[in-house]
C-alpha cells in the first residue's frame, strides 16, 4: 500500500485557519490512515504579492480593467515561483506515491511520472462566469489558459462540488474528473448522539448563529435586521456570529456577538466554536449564490436546523426539499424573520424532528469515508484496463 503522500497547499496545512479547514483535515486524517505527509507550502512570496496588489492590480482597476478579479496568485509569476517549489518539491521527496495540490492552479505533473491529484472547489474560469457574471478579460483569459492545462494533464481531479464536477466534465477533456460527495470539516467524534432533552435545550435558547466572513456580510445585514424585527416580540432572541469582528460593522445592536475568526486547532477557540454549534437553535446565511456550504454542514452535523439560498450545490447535495430547515430565496430582512418565525413556531416534536434530520442528512460525510473513497478511486483507476 502507497503510504508517502507530498501535499502542495497555499499556507500551511496544519494550521486549520487556511481555505474553510480543508487542508488541515485532509492531511490530518492521511495521517490517521497511516500515510506519512511531506507537506509543502507554495504561499506566494509575501514582497512579490504586495508589488501585484498593492501596485499593479490597483493601477489596472483604476484605468483600464475596473473589475479584474486579477490578483498576485493568478499570475504569471506566481505559476513559475510555485513551479521552482514544486520541483524542488519533487526531488527532496522523490519516495512519494502520489503528488496532491488543493488548488487546480498548479501541479508538479511536468517534474514527475507519479500520479499527481488535483483536489479543490472550482476553477477560476467557473468563479468568473458564475460568481462575478462576467466574461474574463486579458490577465484573467491568460490566468484560465495555465490552469486548464493544469487540470487537462492532471492524473486524478477531485471536486468538492456535484454541479461544478458536471460543470467541468464538460469543460475539459480530461476523463478523470470526479465528485465524491462532500465533508464536514469537524473532528468525527463530535457530536454522536442527541436526544429530545438536548433539542429542547436548543429550542429554548433561542440562539441565532451566522459563520462567514466578511465577503458574507450581505447577509449577516440582513439577518441582523431580520432579528431587530422580531425583537418587538421576543426581546430573549440573540445572534453570535463567527468570522467577522465588531469593527466590520458600522452599527451593532446589543443582540449580536461577534467572536471573529476562531481556529479550531486552538483549544479555547475550538471548544468555543463547538460550543456555538451545539447550542445554536438555528443556523442561518442567505447570502446570495453562495451560503457558506462547508459551515451549513458543521451545523447540520451538530443538529442544528438551517436556513439558507437554495443554491445550485446545496440543492445538488440535498434537494429542493429539505426536511431540517428553509430555503430562503430572498436576503431581505421581511423574508429571514419570517422563516425565523416559523420556526421558533414549531412544537417540540417538530424541531426534535428537524435536528435529527440535520445530523442525518450528513452524518456519513466524514472525512475518513471520503479520504477512503478518494484513494479507492485512484487505485480502481490504476488497475482499470
């Protein structure tokens, strides 16, 4: 059995604060398995990112390309101080039995014949058509030429998500792109068993929570003044939010409380994160196009109902029906307080209902059955005739 996996990851995978976790479970449960990790850290030279950032994409968002999503790590210059680090890469570790980027920018495929596996969210091409609407201009087409390259000579591509899989099946020519469900990013111990008593508790606290960043803070606006609505009525209703800080805001009310970003891998923080999971009585983000998927299932898993946007890779994930929580079409205040209402509604036994079908619903999403599942298919892969 392969047992020397060398990991490229932007930032240091054992930190949990890089990329929503992914990184610091991936290569965390390859080290439960058995597999020895030889992590590598291709982060972009922190002078070369500020001379990009600061200087140059500023100047070509002021003149002549306003909306570029161009940046440091799309450039041609980052490819090639990540290519001289995944060379070097290759001849320190030349033991490895496979080579993993979590980014489908780059891959070491031109140092090495070993499997090199790309595992990531989407491409930049999608990012731009989907979530900016726009098309690419100069920088960005020249940023998606090298990464389709990438991902065209990729031995095995990994996707997170069933519509971007799809999406990029037919994209690319590439016959070894797959989609093999999704993870909760939490250790897999947590949170096993649940009983009415626990729920009641739940129900009871009337505990509102919102994970994101401040990329999210469309949302978490909303759902702030959704809250100040329903505080005519029940003044006990309060909001903890994970991600953004107090100075994010302009005006907070009393109700809110924000924790900022907390690390998982840091005892109190993580205990605190945990805590903010199992104690919530519904999770909410209606953030346009995209609702913090990797933290809906954290909630789920602690069974804890949701209200989200009905977005293409959650509703790819679990339906257009969903028995633990709402959809929410619109991010507007009116609509947020009035799911919130119907929930806060429920009997016991039907919010009882809602969180076991939370847990249920992502209970086998465990990073141990996707890392299985992931070197099942590659090794059904190398065998296949």
């Amino acid at each position: 059995m392969s047992k020397v996996i060398t990991i490229f990851t932007e930032g240091d995978s054992s930190d949990s604060g890089i990329w929503s976790n992914i990184p610091y479970f991936f290569t965390k449960t390859l080290i439960e398995k058995g597999y020895f990790i030889h992590r590598i850290n291709v982060e972009g030279n922190p002078f070369f990112k500020y001379l990009y950032d600061k200087l140059l994409c500023r100047i070509l968002r002021h003149t002549i390309l306003k909306k570029t999503s161009y940046s440091y790590e799309r450039s041609r210059l980052y490819a090639w101080e990540t290519n001289l680090r995944m060379r070097k890469a290759v001849k320190q570790h030349p033991d490895s039995d496979y080579y993993v980027s979590t980014s489908f920018s780059f891959s070491p495929t031109r140092y090495t014949s070993k499997p090199c596996i790309l595992f990531c969210d989407w491409t930049y091409e999608y990012y731009i058509h989907h979530f900016l609407n726009k098309e690419p201009d100069y920088p960005e087409r020249c940023a998606i030429q090298r990464q389709d390259n990438v991902i065209e000579h990729a031995s095995y591509v990994f996707v997170l998500f069933p519509n971007v899989a799809e999406y990029m099946k037919q994209y690319y020519s590439n016959p070894h792109i797959f989609y093999l469900g999704n993870v909760i990013n939490s250790d897999s111990e947590t949170s096993k068993s649940c009983d009415v008593p626990i729920c009641r508790i739940k129900q009871k606290n009337k505990k509102i929570l919102f994970i994101g960043l401040k990329k999210y803070k469309e949302g978490a606006v909303a759902l702030i003044h959704a809250i100040s609505q329903l505080h005519t009525i029940d003044a006990t209703i309060s909001l903890d939010i994970i991600g953004m800080d107090i100075s994010d805001f302009t005006f907070l009310p009393d109700f809110v409380r924000c924790h900022g970003y907390l690390k998982k891998n840091i005892g109190a923080e993580g205990d605190l994160y945990e805590s903010l999971l199992k104690n919530a009585t519904v999770y909410v983000n209606t953030t346009p196009k995209w609702a913090g998927f990797s933290s809906c299932l954290e909630a789920l898993y602690h069974y804890t109902p949701i209200i989200t946007t009905p977005y293409a890779s959650f509703t790819d994930t679990f339906g257009t029906l969903i028995p633990f929580g709402y959809y929410c079409n619109e991010n507007t205040s009116n609509a947020i307080s009035s799911y919130l209402n119907t929930l806060f509604q429920l009997s016991t036994e039907q919010y009882t209902c809602m969180c076991m079908a939370a847990h249920e619903s992502v209970k086998d999403f465990t990073w141990s059955s996707y890392v299985d599942k992931m070197l099942e298919q590659i090794k059904s892969e190398a065998f296949a005739p």
